[in-house]
C-alpha cells in the first residue's frame, strides 16, 4: 500500500504508471486516444505555470462564478440538533449554481488555448452540463453535452437551462440512461472527433488527467475555506469534521484538498437509495465494491456477480454513479476518509429542514451530506465543528421534491 504523502496535493501524488496509490486511477484508453492525451497532459502542466493563464482564470472564477463563495455558521440548524456547531461552504452561490463551473471554465480556458472551437461533456443532474454550457458561452466556445434520458426529464430546468444557454443536447437512451451512460457516450463522441472537440469530464474520473485536471480546478474550495477558517477562529480548529456528498467525488476532493493536512476528519456521503432496498443505492465505497475499471480508469466500482457494471438508484440524479474517484479510491483504501449512505428519505427531511430553519435550499445531493450532519451533531459536543459543502441549488429538484412529497405543482 502506498501511503498519502503530507505537503503535495493529491492529484500529484500518482505514480509514473499514472495509478494513486498503485492500483487506483491510470488511463485505460484506446489508442487513438494516446496521443491526444499526452498533449493535454502537456498542455496542463504548462498552463499551471504560466502566469497570463492563471490571471485569466482567477479573474473569471472572481468575476464570472462570483468567487469566493461564501463560509458562515448555520445557527439556527446547531441550536435546533443541540450538539456540534455546523458551518457551510456555500458553493451553491456560484453562478450556475454549483461547483461544477469551477471545473467546465478551467476546461473551456483550456480548450482555448490548444485552439480547439468545441468542448463535450457529460451531465447526470444537468449541473456540470449548465456549467459547461455558460462556460462555453463566456468563452466563445460550442458546448455538445450528453445526458441520459432519465435525467434529462427528471432534471427538466437544467436541461432547459442548457438549451437557454446555447449547447447541443444529446439524450442519451441507450443503459440505464442516467450519468453513467452520458459518460460513456461523451468519452465515445471524443474518440470518434479528438482532433476537433476537447472533452470536458464533468467529474474527477476518467483516464488520469481528467480525474486530475477535475480535482486541481475544484481545489480551489478548499483553498478558499482554509483562509475563510482562519479568518473565522483564528487558526484551524481541534475536532473539525468535513462532510460533503460523493458522486464522481469532485465537490468533496475540492472541499478537502487542502485540508487534508490539518487533521480534519473527512467523511464523504454516497447516495444510500431508498430506505426500504437494502440493495438499491449509487454507494460503491460505502458497501466495499470491488477493484473495476470504468471510464478509462480503476477505481472502486459497483459490479454484478459477472462482473458487469451495476445498476444504481438514487434520488439524486449527481450521485446515481455506480464508480468513484480514483483518488476517493484510494483514500477509502488508505482510511484517510470514511464514507457513509444516507437514504433518498432521510435527504430530502435534510432538505425540508434546511429549507425551513435556514433559509438555504440545498439540492438532493448536498442534502445527504445534510442528513449526515443531522445524525452525527446531536451526539457530538458543542465544541466540536462540523463544516458541510452545500455545491448545488434545489431549483432542479423542485419536480422531483414535490412528487416526493405528494404535492401538485
Ligand atoms: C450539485 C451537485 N453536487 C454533487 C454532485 C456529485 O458530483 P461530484 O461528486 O463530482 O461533486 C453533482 C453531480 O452532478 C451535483 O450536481
């Protein structure tokens, strides 16, 4: 086993197979694909150094996203559980409403300066596909997003949102039409049309580099929140507790990057799936899946027992992935995070809450890392400190909320 160095972010630390932690990650790719990946692995070393680009990009996250997105103790939700003090990274304050800007604007920037006029991604939510579509927009480029059909009805404003913003919408129909199906398709429209279109994977998995350039872009929460955090209490706190949700693991790797080193406890929250379905869930890490490979990369991932993909269900369409990060992979391995299953329930009474206690309305995603927080900080002291990452806005789950809760809109 290979041990989590301190000091070096962890989207370095990989080795020179490109695995992390030697089995997790690397790129799995067709060899068409070889060449193309090599100069985008070229091209983002080089942009990381150079000082126009990443003036550029810091502008645009300032100027275009709104960053930084705001830090702020969530008083009437602590007094009301009576434990831990709870905080929150309001990420959802981003334009686009939620981190997933943070990662299409870095791609587009990218895109632009290899010369290429159109970028391709995936969407399950439709978060990453709005954000690679008003990326695209402010950027001059044209956005092809891909989505199963699944989550395009059940995500209908986002997908609206994504026609508003200009992109070309492929309905993906083949699978279990969901997010990962739109992968899939994205990666293979890629292959077929690499010397023309950048992929843009709206997560941090896929072959090594874009696991990689995923997690560098969504680093920036944490970098921001360490400043936030010591302007707060002066210093990091004793007994700090991370919670965030995990789909592909973009939010939560971003939310812990820098954090890794300050002995913060981190616990990463999978979509459990309804209450009732023991086996009904998008929760590969939780329920200990085996090594596989998916979308170019290995990974912890959930299989049939013929070693097929499985099939996932959850409530939230940005979590129903049946893989992870490569580098979530490896700090399950590694116990340097735990991870836990909330169920679809206990989400939305996260939301609900929330909602009517702070004035926030955080999507189905974030809201099971909500419900998380809501069991752990009764039973915490009120010295201890919880921070969660709100990275996404209800507005596309308002359809889903209300049919779950037996409303007519
Ligand atoms: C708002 C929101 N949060 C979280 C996720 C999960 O993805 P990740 O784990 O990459 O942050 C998604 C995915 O679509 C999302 O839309």
């Amino acid at each position: 086993m290979i041990k989590i160095k301190k000091g070096i972010p962890l989207y370095d630390q990989f080795d020179k197979n490109g695995f992390w932690g030697k089995v997790f990650g690397s790129s799995f790719i067709p060899e068409t694909l070889f060449q193309p990946l090599e100069d985008l692995t070229k091209t983002f070393e080089k942009l990381r150094k150079n000082k126009k680009f990443l003036k550029e990009r810091d502008e645009m996250y300032a100027k275009f996203i709104g960053r930084p997105t705001p830090f702020f103790k969530l008083n009437n939700l602590s007094k009301y559980l009576g434990g831990a003090q709870i905080y929150a990274k309001h990420e959802a304050m981003a334009n686009s409403q939620s981190h997933k800007l943070n990662n299409a604007l870095l791609h587009c920037l990218i895109a632009k300066y290899m010369n290429k006029k159109i970028v391709v991604g995936d969407t399950g939510a439709g978060m990453a596909g709005s954000g690679l579509a008003m990326a695209a927009a402010a950027t001059g480029l044209k956005a092809i997003i891909f989505q199963g059909e699944k989550d395009y009805l059940r995500q209908a404003p986002n997908s609206m949102r994504m026609r508003l913003l200009g992109a070309e919408i492929h309905v993906v129909k083949s699978g279990s039409r969901q997010l990962v199906d739109a992968v899939s398709e994205s990666i293979r429209y890629f292959v077929a049309n690499c010397d023309k279109v950048h992929l843009a994977v709206g997560s941090s998995v896929g072959p090594n580099i874009y696991t990689r350039i995923c997690a560098y872009a969504q680093s920036v929460i944490s970098k921001e929140l360490k400043k936030q955090i010591k302007e707060e209490f002066g210093k990091i706190p004793k007994n700090l507790t991370l919670v965030a949700a995990v789909g592909g693991g973009s939010s939560s790797l971003g939310f812990w990057m820098h954090m890794i080193d300050t002995g913060a406890k981190l616990i990463g929250c999978e979509a459990g799936g309804p209450a009732k379905y023991k086996n009904k869930h998008a929760a590969p890490l939780t329920y200990g899946s085996k090594l596989g490979i998916l979308h170019g990369a290995a990974q912890y991932v959930m299989q049939d027992k013929n070693f097929q993909i499985a099939e996932t269900d959850s409530v939230s369409a940005g979590l129903d992935y049946p893989g992870c990060s490569a580098i979530h992979s490896w700090l399950k391995q590694q116990k340097a995070a735990t991870y836990v299953a909330p169920s679809d329930e206990s989400a939305l009474e996260a939301f609900k809450l929330c909602s009517r206690l702070e004035g926030i309305q955080a999507s189905l995603e974030p809201s099971h890392a909500l419900a998380h927080v809501c069991k752990i900080a009764p039973k915490m002291k009120k010295t201890d400190k919880i921070i969660t990452l709100i990275c996404g806005n209800a507005m596309k789950d308002f359809g889903i909320i209300a049919e779950k809760l037996g409303v007519k809109i």
